[in-house]
C-alpha cells in the first residue's frame, strides 16, 4: 500500500502547546490573571498608575479576612469577578480599562500650546476648503480634542478635524441638497456620525478597517491630498479653476497661470519660504507652519498688500462655542452619509495607534479609540463642531513638540478655547493667501509622504496597483463617501481574488522513517491504494473551482481511499464546499472508492452532518480533530487499512 502525506499540516504549527498552555491554565487555577474587564484581584501587589508614572498600593487583605483556604478563596474571587463583568455588558466591557488622566508634565502644556495654535490655520482652512464657516473648524480642535484625549486608549491621539472629513461631510450634505452653513445640518451630520462611531466600538467592529487595503488607502489618501491642492489654489493665486475634476482643475490652473494675482502669488510664495527656511532650524521645525502664519501675516499687515483675509469670509466671535440643536427632520437625509464619514474618520484614526505608541507602555485598541471618536463627535456636535477624528498631522504635531501623556490633547483644546476668546481680532486678519500656501506644503507633504507606499503597492502586484489607481481616480472625480464605498468593494474583490489563487491541494507522502513530505496531487488515483490530500484553503466559493479541477479522477479507483485533511477549513464552509464534496463522494463510490475527511474541527463535524454529508460518507468518514495533530490522519490511514481488509469500522 502506497501512503502519501507530509510532516506538518500548513499554518497549524504549535497547536497542541497552545490547547496544553490553556489546560495548564486550567489547572492552575487561573491564578494571577487579570480578566478582560480589567478587573484585578485583590493583593499586597504594587502597581503602577497610567500615564503618570506613579504607583499605588493596594490594600493587603489580613489574614483574618481571607476565606479559608487559598483555593477557596481565589474561586470565591473568580466568582465575584464573572458577575461583575456579566452586569457590565458589552458597553462595560468596552470601558471597563478605563484610561486614567496621570499627572500633566510641564511638555503637554508647551505641546497644547503649539497644538491649539497650530488648529488656527489648518482648522480654519480645512473647514474653509470644504465650504463651512472657517469658525466652525476652529471649534472642532476645542470639545472635540477636549473629549476625544480623555477616552481614547491611543494615548497621545489628537481627535479634531480632518482635510478628508471635511471634504466627505461637504459632499454628503452637497449630495442631500443641504446647506454646509447651516448649524443645525451640521450638528445633526455630526452627531450621526459620531453615533455610528460609538456603536461601531461597542460591537467591536475595529477588524473591520483591517478589510480596506493598503493599496486602497493609498489611492484614497493620496486622492485625498490632491483635493487639498486643488482646494486652496483660489486663496493660493486669485484665480478659481474650472472643471468638476481635480485633476482637469490642476491642468486648468496651470494653463491661466497668467490669470494669477500677483499680490495673491506672492504672499503665498513668501508663506512657502519663510516655512521651508524655519524647518532649517531642528528646534523651530514642529511650529514651522505656525511661525510662517505669523511672520507672513505681519508682513502683510506691515506693508498693507491688498489680499483677502479672514474677516472677508468670517467673523469670529471672541466667545466659547455655543450649544448648538440638530436639525431631526433631515436624519433620514443624511444618515447615509454620516456612515461614510464615520468610516473616512475611522480609517484615518486606525493608523495613529500602531504610529504612535503610548507613552506609559499601555496597549491602545482600535475599539476604544473608535468609542473615543464617538463620545468626542457626540460633544462636539452640541457645540458648534463639525465632525471629527485622529488626526495623524495634528497628533505629529503634539508629539514633536513634546507631549508625554493625554494632558497634552487636553490642553490643545482649552488653550485653543483660550486663545479664541483673547485673540479673535488678530485671528481674523490672517490673510487667507497665508492659509492658502501653508495648505499648499500641508497637502505636498501628504503626497510626498505616499511615496514609498505607491512604489510598494506598484512593485507588489498587478491587482494591488489597479485597486489604487481607481480609488485615487474615483477620489478625484466622485463624492468621496461613494469613492470610500468603491475602495472598500475593491478591498475585498482584492482579498477575494487573492485567497480563490492561494487555495490548493498538497498531497502529502511518508517516507520509510515515517516523516512526511509535500508533493503535487496525483491526476488520478490508484486501485488498492490510499492517497491523502491536505485542503489548504478556507472554503470560500471562489476558490473551489480550482480546487476541483485539482482533485484525482475517479475512473479506475476500485478499492482507493482519499483521506481528506481539512483541519484548516472554517467552521462554516461554503455551501459550495459541502456540494463539491457530495459530488466527489458519488463519483468514488461508483468506481468503489471511498472519502475519508480528517482532522475536522468540531464547527466542521456539525455543519456536515447537519447537512447530511456524514451518511454519504459512510460510518467512520469523519474524522474530529484532537489535540495530538496527527492522530485524525493517523485514525483515518487505519480505517482505510480496515476497511480494505474487510473489517468493521471502529
């Protein structure tokens, strides 16, 4: 008898010391863990206090209050902790490792400072590109920030307006014939959205931003960056472009060159300058946009250039942002486009944490951060904000200018507060070719920051650098809620098409020492003989045509048994899959052969035999995984033995 396998199953390495680790676990009593909720069991212990570095210590328990008997006494606590995590429920859960504020450092009030300046012009022009009140973006680095740094669990994450968020919210409302200045439209788009965000993390949905690609994000960001440009060129030069299309708008603004105001061009040009002058200074180079605002808006106060400012667009009020009531009667409007900009802001924030790690060695989590996004929107939009998420620019900002812990985002928001109610005059005379260039280096560097993924993604693969060339061509010419939606589609056609070409058979074969080797499945099977075949797949619908054609005909295998290895496959397969093996199954028995499947994990077993594909089997056709990995191939060669020596099965 001819046997064929190999040494190991692909991708299960390790599986028996894990199920061992977690009997040992077991065994032990659970003792010394600390429970997801966060929960701790009460000791002698010292530990250490958030951001603050500092340590407490927990109270010992005297021997007079310890129930009797260790074991006792931790099942006691055991029990205790269960309840206690049962009545907190999911959203408890989700909160349960509540962040704790720490000691502010001396850095995280320099660094506030510098943040909340910095939100003047970039929270001003991003609202400005997208046509909102330049106040309104202003407002979103104040009860956004405020709130967004006490929730999260990505410490040093800045929660306020982004370029992207405010581009999607505009065309959101633009798409439901709604007015952008309205702040009643606005408040109500903002608390949707920030609903969506909440629920979002409550139900753990994080592992859905793993589903938008790298090659995805890059044509959106990049996209992204270039309606940036495209956005300020009127403020940059005096000259509007024409076109829907960004890049037609390029072109168009490139071709007028000579439609450009001068006074316009020049403040933008020496905006640029003294920028790229001040990052030659290491210590000046986090506040280089902020100290080109200022120089530039004094020149041109100084000399009395006539360009637009500020207070030609807006007024803003030296005041607190002020409560402001959602418009009801447009939720049916607009609550579509409130899960785009939901997911826009929610895509831009899962970034932060893997960038930006926490100070005090905590773990951040997509979850809570998307729960922080939401209760900060949730404020904000009572507040006069306009919908907010992490900004990576504004949280660089912070960390380049020195913040330690989450005081840092805290004080960028009062500071901010602060200075809108000193400052509202000065602020609007900042004139608007000064935003103008200052966006203009904002959304070069984002572009120019892409560039190594784009030659990453174009030198990966053909499918990869298709998927980011139509989403960048889709960000330029389409509502960006409908081209996050089209990138998403092609995230998972992407994933799709990648997981129906990684599927395959692997025949396995022992050689005379007993250890297995991978070999290429045979084209046919052998009369008398057994073949086993490892499914190395995930039963998803679009790889099983490749998988049959890959499986050994059946003419000719009176007597041959195939054992089916499929200890990889999910617990609920494709209906595809369960088809597939009953058509196998039909045609083995009418040339006398037989299936054997084995190693099947226990979801496995049930959805077959509630599909019936146990009785077409035959008794002992499915083989349950163990915990000794080879024991359900090693089960299946012996019945096959048996079975051709005409014993009964066991």
């Amino acid at each position: 008898m001819t046997v064929r396998g190999r040494g190991h199953e692909p991708g299960k390495s390790g599986e028996n010391g894990e199920r061992g680790e977690i009997r040992e676990r077991g065994e032990r009593g659970e003792r010394g863990q600390v429970e997801e909720s966060g929960q701790v069991e009460e000791s002698g212990q010292v530990e250490e206090s958030g951001e603050s570095g500092q340590v407490e210590q927990r109270p010992e328990q005297r021997p007079e209050q310890r129930p009797e008997g260790r074991a006792e006494g931790r099942a006691e606590r055991r029990a205790e902790r269960r309840a206690e995590g049962r009545a907190e429920g999911r959203l408890g859960k989700l909160f349960a490792r509540r962040p704790r504020l720490g000691r502010p450092q001396p850095a995280d009030v320099g660094s506030g400072l510098v943040t909340g300046l910095f939100s003047i012009p970039e929270g001003m022009a991003y609202a400005a590109i997208a046509g909102f009140n330049p106040v309104a973006g202003l407002y979103a680095g104040v009860v956004p920030a405020i709130v967004g740094s006490i929730t999260a669990r990505t410490v040093l994450m800045v929660t306020t307006l982004t370029s992207a968020i405010a581009l999607t919210s505009q065309s959101v409302l633009s798409d439901a014939g709604l007015d952008a200045k309205d702040p009643g439209n606005i408040a109500t788009l903002t608390l949707l959205a920030g609903l969506i965000m909440l629920l979002m993390g409550v139900l753990r949905l994080g592992a859905v931003m793993s589903f938008v690609s790298n090659a995805v994000m890059t044509g959106f960001s990049t996209g992204i960056a270039l309606q940036i440009v495209t956005g300020v060129l009127k403020d940059a030069t005096g000259y509007k472009p024409q076109g829907k299309n960004r890049l037609y708008q390029l072109g168009d603004w490139l071709a007028h060159i000579g439609d450009w105001a001068l006074g316009a061009t020049l403040v933008a040009a020496a905006t640029i300058a003294v920028w790229a002058l001040t990052r030659l200074v290491k210590r000046l180079e986090p506040v280089a946009l902020l100290v080109a605002m200022v120089v530039a808006s004094v020149a041109v106060a100084v000399l009395g250039t006539d360009v637009e400012l500020v207070r030609d667009i807006a007024h803003i009020p030296a005041s607190l942002p002020g409560f402001s009531a959602p418009d009801l009667s447009v939720v049916p409007e607009l609550l579509g486009g409130s899960v785009a900009v939901a997911l826009v802001a929610l895509a831009q924030a899962a970034s932060i944490g893997p960038s930006v790690p926490n100070p005090d060695g905590s773990r951040s989590s997509v979850n809570g951060d998307f729960a922080a996004q939401g209760l900060a929107n949730l404020a904000g939009g009572l507040f006069q904000s306009l919908p907010s998420g992490g900004s990576l620019s504004r949280t660089g900002v912070a960390v380049s200018a020195g913040a330690r812990t989450r005081w840092a985002g805290i004080f960028s928001g009062v500071l901010l507060a602060v200075i809108v109610l000193v400052c509202a005059p000065l602020a609007e005379r900042i004139p608007m070719p000064v935003i103008g260039g200052l966006i203009l280096v904002v959304g070069g560097e984002l572009i120019w920051g892409k560039r190594r993924d784009i030659l990453l993604v174009l030198r990966t693969s053909r499918l990869s650098s298709a998927a980011m060339v139509l989403t960048f061509l889709a960000t330029t010419q389409l509502p960006l809620q409908q081209a996050i939606v089209l990138g998403a589609v092609l995230s998972l056609l992407l994933y799709c098409a990648q997981a129906a070409r990684r599927a395959r058979l692997v025949a396995l074969v022992r050689d005379e020492d007993g250890d297995w080797h991978p070999t290429e499945p045979p084209e046919r099977l052998t009369a008398g003989e057994t073949t086993v075949l490892y499914y190395d797949g995930i039963g998803f619908f679009a790889e099983l045509p490749h998988i049959e054609e890959t499986l050994p005909r059946t003419d000719g295998a009176a007597g041959a048994v195939l054992v089916l290895v499929m200890r990889g496959v999910p617990d609920v397969p494709s209906s595809t899959v369960v088809k597939l093996l009953r058509r196998y199954v039909a045609e083995l028995h009418r040339h006398g052969g037989r299936l054997v499947i084995a190693g099947a994990e226990p979801g496995l077993v049930h959805t077959l035999k509630a599909t019936g594909l146990d009785r077409d089997l035959g008794p002992d056709g499915i083989i349950p995984a163990e915990g000794t990995l080879f024991a359900p191939l090693d089960r299946a060669l012996a019945e096959a033995t048996r079975g051709r020596q005409g014993e009964p099965g066991t």
